[in-house]
C-alpha cells in the first residue's frame, strides 16, 4: 500500500451523532468477530491485526440529511449494488465522523502501523484473494479483506475492480490530507474514496 497526497477544495465538516452496539467476542484472545451498527442493522466483521483493531471490511453506512451533506457520499456509479459489495463512498470531510462510537478514521501513523506490522509486500497480504481484475488478487494472510472500489470525483467515477482507495485522518495542510491505496495515485478531498475504521 502507497500513502498519497490528496488536494482539498472547501467543504463543510460534518458533525454527526452515532448510536453503536457490538455483537460477539470483541477482545481477549479472539483475532476476529462482528458488531452490529444498530443505527441501519448493518454487520461488519472485524479483525485484530498486531495491536489494532480494524474493521475487515469497507463501511456501508448511507445516513439521511442529518448527517451528510449531499454529494458527500455515494455508492459507485450511483448504483446500491456497488454499496454492497465494496462499500459506501466518502468525500474526507464526511469521512472524518462516518465512524461510530468506539471507532474512528485512522490517522496516516495508524495506517503505517498497519504496514509494518504486516512487513514485505502489504498490499499483496493485505488484498482480498479475489474480486480483483487481472490476476490483481491478494493473499489475504490477514484477514483484512481489502476490495478494489475504486473511487469518485465531481459525479465521474473511475477504477472499480483495479483499485482501492483508503482515507486517513491526517491533513498535510490546508489543502491536501493522506490517504492510503493500492497503488500510487492522487485525489481531491472532496473525491470519493472508501473508509475503513480502526477502533479506538
């Protein structure tokens, strides 16, 4: 996985209020378990990597007015059926408090944690064993299952099946922030990108 600058163009910061509850072994020993976002039913599955804990899956939460400004998010190409399978996309401001209660928007730190913890060749080992175009595939060796969703800019959307882009919490300046990928590449901050949670 590569770290990318990103470039900002303004937008609104949304403060949003999460309601959350876990179901299943979520500590000890256990390396992985699911929780309940009881705000849509939604299920994710969650995995314990080196000291962090992640969520083993894209987040696919959609919300109302209340919480996101409109174009802040969408599913690829404006259809659920991407929703479902890669997750929801997220411009970084709506990014920023898409997470619940527990959870939060890695920084660029956490996401280097990740990486090295994982050592040689993170992308590979951190991919999914399929959904990926041309041989793309991962090894999975982790359980961190990531999906190329692609991303999203000004209604365009580009990259489904190919990449995957990942945002952070961490700013560069006053226009830029990091986010994470499979390959190198670049994005506005009000593009659309996938988000992953870490829990705190």
């Amino acid at each position: 996985m590569n770290r990318v600058k990103t470039t900002l163009l303004a937008a609104i910061s949304i403060a949003l209020a999460f309601t959350f509850s876990c179901s299943g072994d979520d500590g000890g020993s256990s390396s992985s378990g699911t929780f309940k976002d009881s705000r849509d039913g939604k299920t994710y599955k969650w995995v314990k990597i080196g000291d962090q804990t992640w969520m083993a899956e894209n987040l696919n939460f959609e919300g109302s007015s209340a919480y996101f400004q409109a174009s802040s998010t969408a599913c690829y190409n404006n259809n659920s059926s991407n929703c479902d399978a890669y997750g929801r996309l997220y411009n970084w401001h709506a990014a920023l408090n898409a997470c619940p209660p527990g959870w939060h928007l890695p920084t660029d730190a956490e996401w280097t944690v990740l990486t090295d913890f994982v050592g040689t060749d993170p992308g590979t080992k951190l991919k999914a064993a399929s959904g990926w175009n041309s041989g793309g595939n991962g090894t999975d060796e982790f359980g961190f299952s990531a999906l190329p969703g692609g991303g999203g800019w000004d209604g365009s959307f580009a990259r489904v099946g190919s990449e995957g882009f990942w945002w952070s919490a961490t700013g560069f300046n006053t226009s830029d922030a990091w986010y994470w990928s499979m390959s190198m590449s670049r994005s506005n901050k009000l593009g659309l990108n996938s988000v992953r949670c870490v829990k705190n």
